[in-house]
C-alpha cells in the first residue's frame, strides 16, 4: 500500500482519505470511480478547503 503514500506527497491529501476515496468511488462507479477517484479526491478536498464560511453572528433565526 505504497501508492497512497506516493499521491498523497503529490496531490497533498492524507493518505487515508485517497484510499476512502478508492473505496467510495469504486463502490459507486466500478471501475471507472477507482480510475478517477484520486482526481475527484483532489476535487472534493479542494471544494471543502475553499468553502466559505459564515460567521454564526450572520445568521439570521
């Protein structure tokens, strides 16, 4: 289990998260989710790490 210590220096995603992703992916799509499931690893990561966040102060009850 070499190759997600290696994506993970690369893509900078915890190696636990590239093999949940495998496994996530591979479950939903077969064999093309375990193809791209690094590349939408990296994607979602992406989208949470940049995900504005509102202050609780702004929300209105």
């Amino acid at each position: 289990m070499i190759v997600p210590l290696l994506f993970s220096e690369v893509v900078n995603i915890h190696p636990v998260a590239i093999i949940v992703a495998i496994l996530f992916f591979g479950g939903l799509w077969g064999f093309w989710g375990v193809f791209f499931a690094i590349p939408l690893g990296t994607l979602v990561n992406s989208v949470i790490t940049v995900w504005p966040t509102v202050p609780p102060e702004k929300i209105k009850v």
